[in-house]
C-alpha cells in the first residue's frame, strides 16, 4: 500500500469517528430538546421537513434522496430513544415505507385494513399508524369515524422508486414546514366522501372550496 493510500484511508476512518462522535452529540441534544419540552411529541414531521429542505439546499454533491435517507435514519434512531416502547400500527400495503421511515427502530403491528389501524391508535395501543397515501374514500370513512386522528405526514418527503409513499397518522396536527398540503373530507350527494388536497397549512377553517360540511383530515408537507 503506498503511503498517499494509506494516508487517505487513515483520513477517512478518522472522519467516520468523528462522524459517530457528532451524531452521539446530536442524540443527547435531541433528548435535551425533548426533556425541555414537557413531554410533547418528539416527532414533529413538519420541523423535519424544514430541516431536510434546507440540507438539501446547502449540499448538491448529495442528491436529497440519499440525504433524506442518512438523516431519516439518524431521526427515526433519535425518535426510538426517546420512546423505547414505542409501536406503529401499520395498514400491509404501507408496510415498505413504515420500514423505509424507522428502518431497525420500527415496532410494528400489522393491520389488514384502515379500520384496525385507527382502532389500534384509538386505543393507545400504537403512538402512530402508517396508512397508503391514497385518496381512498375508505380511509376518510375510517379518520371520521376516529374524530381524534389526523394524517400528519407523507414519507418519503422525496420520490424514491422503490418505495411507494404512505401517510403516518397521530393525534395531533404536525407543526408548519413552510410548504404545506392540507387535506378535507368532503362528503358527497351520494353519502361517498372525497379527500381533496388545498395548497397551505390550513387548520383553523374550512375552505369555501371544500363546503361547509368538510372536515380537517390532516396536514402534511409537501
């Protein structure tokens, strides 16, 4: 091995110790942040939005699928430290992205359908549900029957081909991530429910758009 080689892999072993190092730091600060916070919820899907948003801004050597990837993994470890008995209901079809999202952090229950996975977060049997991101008319049947769930995100945040997108629910509403889409119910003629997508972070009325009789299913970023 010549001695420029040698040097190099010594520059690199030292850069992924101290790449360790950082990412320990980041952990205990991100359960500092959680310990002020009295026991709000650690994962705030709109303020991570934000923060991979701006990464991305700041690096174009690394394309924002593989960045997303790095510090979803970083986050989900975050996450699962803070909540060790932590559980997702997850609807089968979301199943790849639950385990794209958490990665070896997930704890997952399976659910054959919308139903099982509101009735498991209803419960508080499971923190969070992953549902397909679909228009499906069936889980709007299944939020409103729930009256205290919201979708709160859609992972991935960036189109990735090999994983097809879900929704993660919870009961809460996520904070702004600066590029918002809200979702409504929005019954029709025919007792059907249609979910229609308004651009922006709307949660304190309901648009002329969607009709009086609509209701918030969720807002998630963009």
């Amino acid at each position: 091995m010549s001695d420029k080689l040698r040097r190099l892999r010594g520059a690199i072993d030292q850069l992924d110790a101290d790449i360790l190092k950082l990412i320990s730091q980041r952990l205990t600060l991100s359960d500092e942040v959680i310990a002020a916070k009295n026991g709000e919820a650690a994962f705030r899907p709109g303020r991570e939005a934000a923060l991979i948003r701006r990464l991305a801004a700041m690096d174009s050597d690394i394309a924002p699928a593989m960045l997303l990837g790095i510090w979803r993994q970083i986050m989900a470890a975050s996450l699962s430290r803070q909540n060790k008995d932590l559980s997702f209901a997850v609807h089968q079809a979301a199943a790849p992205a639950a385990i794209w999202h958490m990665g070896s952090a997930l704890q997952a229950r399976m659910c054959d359908d919308y139903a099982s996975v509101v009735a498991l977060l209803d419960a508080s049997s499971c923190r969070y549900g992953f549902v397909p991101a679909t228009e499906d008319a069936a889980l709007a049947k299944a939020l409103l029957a729930s009256r205290q769930l919201y979708i709160i995100a859609r992972t991935p945040l960036f189109p990735i081909e090999t994983v097809t997108p879900a929704y993660i629910l919870a009961d809460y509403l996520p904070d702004e991530s600066g590029d918002d889409i809200s979702l409504f119910a929005v019954p029709q003629a025919d007792d059907s429910v249609q979910i229609m997508a308004i651009d922006g972070y709307i949660a304190d009325h309901i648009p002329e758009a969607c009709g009086t009789a609509a209701r918030l299913l969720g807002i998630y970023a963009r």
